[in-house]
C-alpha cells in the first residue's frame, strides 16, 4: 500500500514537473514582451513598436529574434487575424530559424497577355540579359538599352547626391549595397527631410530596375553591435517608404538583427541605414503569414515624355498567402478627367510572380502612341477561398504629340513589319503564352466577376456573394444584357461535366433567390479544366 502510495506522490511530481517545464518552455518570456505581443494583438501598433525596439536593444537573443519577426509583420501590414495559428509566437533561436526549409514556388504561368508592351525575362536583374522570343535583333537591342538607360540614368543622379553612398561590383554595373545616411535624410521627428523627398524616389526606381534581387534593410549599428532604438526606427520608416511605393515585401525585408549577414571588406563607411543586395537569391512568392494574396505594383518613373522616347518599368507581385492563388489579372487603364477608365491591355494569370513589364507609350512597343494622359495599372489578386486583394499606381505620358510621331510610328511599324513579341514573364521557366491583341469590347461585357466556393463543398463563400451583390448593381445598368454563367470543374473530380453545370446552377438560385432575377435571363453553361479550377464565372451579354 505503501509503495502504491509513494509511485501515485512520484507520478504526481512527475507530472508538476513536466507541466512545469512545458509553461517555461513556451511561455517564459519577459513581461516586456508579454506586453508587446498583447498590444500587438489589440491592434495598437504604435506601442506595440516601441516595447519591440525596446527589446532590440535589450532583449535576450531569443526575444529579439522574436521581436524582429513582430516589427517585420507591423512593417508590412499583417494583422493578429492571420497569425492565429502562426508559430510566430513561439520563441526562436536564430540557429533554429536558419535550418528552417526553404518553400519554393512554382514559377508564374500567363494565360493571356496583350503585346502592347514588353514583358521582361530578367531572373538576376541584370537588364542586358532580357531574351525575347520570335523577335528581331534590333527590337531586343532597342529594349534592352532602355532598360539599362533607365538604371544607368538613376545611378548617375544617385552619385551627385550626398544622402546615398553606392558600393558597386566589380564591373561598375549594378550596387551591392546601398547606404543612406540618416542625418541627410531625417529630421529630428523622424520625417523626411523635404529636400530628400523626391529624391528618395531615385532609391526605390533603383530597386525597380534592378529586377529579381533580395534586398535586405539593416539599421545603422546592427552590424557592429552599437545599434540604438532610434536607428531601429529609422530603419522601420525607410523599409515602410519602400513598402508604399509598392514593391514588394518579399522582396524588401527588415532584418534588425543583421543575422547571418557578412559584409565585404570593401565597405568603409556604416554610418545609417544599409540596404544588402542579393542577386543569387530570388524574391519569395509564397508568404504563408497572408490571410489574403498579396498584390503589389510599383511603377519607375512615374512620369514619361514620348517625344523624348522615354519609357517606365512596371514591376507587379502576386503573392501566395495561407491559400492558392485562384486567379489575378493586371489592366492598364486610360482614366479621364472624371476619373472614369476604360481598360486598353490586360495580363492574366493563375500562378503567383514577379514580374515586369517596359511601357513606352506605344501599342505593341513599336506601334502607335497612345494619347497624353493618366494611365492606370490596376492588379487584382484572387485566393481559391474567395479573398480578394488589389493595387495600383498611375503614371503620366506627357510630350508633345502630334502628326509627326505618329508618321514616324507608321515608319517604324513599316521596316519591323515582321517582328512579333512574345512576352515572358521574370520566372526562367515559363513563358508566356497566347499573345493577343486586346480588343475594345462593348461596355457591358466589361462587367465580369468569379465566385469561389467553400473547400469540398458547394457552398458560396461570404466573399464572393458580397462580390455578386456588385456584380447586381452592375447588372441594374444593362436591363436588356443576359447573365452568362459558366462553372467549372477539373478534369479529375468526380463526374466533372455534372459537378461543373452544378456550381453554375447554385449561382442561378442564389441570383433568383435573393435579387428577383428571372431564371430566363441567365443562361447556364459548364466547362472541364485540365488544372484545379473550382469556380463560376459570371459575365453579361
């Protein structure tokens, strides 16, 4: 009895002991950072920066690997909602985090793309070394020296400026780091000095012309172990500056440890912030921390003049979140002056990217100017449960255009009769296919929406029936147009023709159901897909 007494007393330490080590073993963080996480979690970023700089500074290296992660996903948008079954929280050494498995992508694949302007093949970021497929010599040297033109002319303003200091490589071709002094370029609130304003413009154009390179921003003192608060949060304010102009932040990261980064010997001056260029390494496009897809469009420059034969780089992400990409699609917009537009190119695709396009005012790249103007490009971004993200810049064609541009385009179009461009997009593994000229089509068949449906099941998703609300206030201004339905299945489900004409019908119901329109007026049909498409598509005609 006794024995029986004293193995219950030993199982019950033992079991104190081992709930003991778990609570310390998750849960043993200082109350500082307690603290922090709560704020975080309650949406009050602003304190919540401040006790994780704190710890930056102060912190165990656990904790400030664990910080680093926070201020990355204040930095960058990413609300408590879609970290609810993150690992974020857990403590991390930064030996554990290196051994992590890299997730890699599957490169983006182009459904249809519109040849109005040059799509580039550029996986290193070195423009002189863009392909172009069925195309002539003359056009890829002229597209190529645009490009390097651009970069050339941003690193030329770069040098006479004293708020940027640039390391090259050893062919004088592109930086390897970057470093921007602080002193020129904040005031004491941690504003932008209003000279540097514009300016800085020049340094996130730069990253745009460089293409598929890693960039890493690390504070001024991490590298050399000095670093203070207010160096972390200097650095925060240039990572987020990037962050608005729209490049992506897989492609920008906020590193406040400067964790297994080495720096060349060459750098002689680590005085603020320093931007790392990686070029061997590509930017992600798969951030399991996104609730919803992330969509990012960044435009260099912003202004173009066609008389002068200047042309922009648009560089636009998809990125993957928690769920597939379903679709996105990328539309140029001429908007006019009621601020309404009307779409004159589009770029679709089902896959996550990177990718950019060179847009020179003229159709085709070679062919007529387009009118002086705003122009739009608009990226919408759509995951297989229904959440739908959007971004878009605008960039001004200006000059002076008149007859004698258009008869030398008539010129031009004349002695490259013969030159056809077929885009590729960033990703060496996938070109694009289906090159069509884009076609002006009637207004109302303009108006076209998917819905998604619950995994596994034939339930709408909440997203797309507020989708299919908007889609009804659209369809009230085309009385006479029919709503085309057309579901979808994949070749490998079950009955996929019968499961197809099913998701189309449950839309019908839905519509007839709760808008009162009459079942007469939408014509059903289904289709088979040879890859996982799960939708209906819901237009006008």
């Amino acid at each position: 009895m006794d024995n029986i007494f004293m193995n219950k007393k030993f199982i019950l330490f033992f079991m104190c002991l081992l709930t003991t080590t778990i609570f310390f073993g998750e849960e043993n963080y200082s109350r500082q950072m307690k603290q922090a996480i709560t704020l975080y979690q309650e949406g009050k970023n602003t304190d919540a920066m401040d006790r994780f700089m704190d710890i930056l500074v102060q912190g165990t290296p656990e904790e400030k690997a664990l910080a680093n992660e926070y201020i990355s996903k204040i930095t960058t948008g990413i609300s408590p909602e879609s970290n609810k079954n993150a690992n974020s929280v857990s403590v991390k050494t930064v030996d554990s985090s290196a051994n992590t498995p890299q997730i890699v992508q599957p490169a983006a694949t182009t459904k249809s793309v519109t040849n109005d302007s040059v799509t580039l093949n550029n996986e290193k970021g070195v423009s002189n070394s863009v392909s172009y497929a069925n195309s002539d010599d003359m056009l890829a040297d002229k597209v190529s020296a645009k490009l390097k033109e651009i970069k050339s002319n941003i690193l030329l303003s770069l040098y006479k400026e004293n708020f940027a200091k640039l390391y090259m490589d050893d062919n004088n071709e592109k930086p390897l780091y970057i470093l921007l002094k602080n002193d020129v370029i904040f005031n004491t609130d941690l504003t932008f000095n209003t000279k540097i304003i514009n300016k800085m413009k020049l340094i996130s154009g730069l990253l745009v012309s460089l293409g598929n390179v890693s960039v890493t921003v690390v504070p001024n003192g991490a590298v050399v172990g000095n670093m203070k608060i207010l160096d972390v949060r200097k650095a925060s304010v240039l990572h987020s500056y990037f962050m608005s102009s729209g490049l992506s932040p897989t492609k920008v990261k906020l590193d406040m440890l400067a964790s297994n980064i080495s720096i060349s010997k060459k750098i002689d001056d680590l005085d603020g912030t320093l931007l790392i260029l990686n070029y061997d390494k590509q930017p992600d496009t798969f951030s399991p921390d996104l609730s919803s897809p992330g969509a990012y469009v960044s435009i260099y420059p912003d202004n173009i003049n066609i008389s002068k034969d200047e042309a922009a780089i648009i560089e636009f992400s998809v990125i993957m979140g928690k769920n597939p990409i379903g679709s996105w699609k990328l539309l140029v917009n001429k908007l006019d002056r009621n601020g309404q537009s009307f779409s004159i190119q589009k770029i679709e695709g089902t896959e996550p990217t990177s990718s950019q396009i060179l847009f020179n005012g003229r159709e085709k790249f070679i062919g007529n100017y387009y009118d002086v103007g705003t122009y739009e490009f608009y990226l919408e971004v759509s995951d297989t449960k229904g959440n739908t993200s959007f971004a878009k810049k605008t960039i001004y064609i200006g000059g002076n255009k008149n007859t004698d541009l258009n008869k030398k385009t008539d010129s031009d179009n004349s002695s490259n009769s013969s030159a056809k461009i077929s885009s590729k997009t960033l990703s060496s593994k996938n070109t694009a296919k289906n090159v069509k000229a884009s076609k002006k089509l009637p207004l109302a068949s303009k108006v076209f929406y998917k819905v998604y449906f619950d995994s596994e099941t034939f339930k709408i998703t909440e997203n797309s029936k507020i989708r299919l609300k908007q889609f009804i206030s659209d369809y009230k201004k085309y009385p006479r147009s029919k709503i085309v339905l057309v579901g979808y299945s994949s070749s490998n489900e079950s009955k996929p023709k019968t499961t197809a004409l099913k998701r189309a019908n449950v839309v019908k119901n839905f519509l007839v159901k709760n808008y009162k329109i009459n079942k007469n007026n939408i014509l059903v049909y289904s289709k088979v897909a040879d890859f996982n498409k799960t939708i209906v598509e819901v237009r006008l005609k």
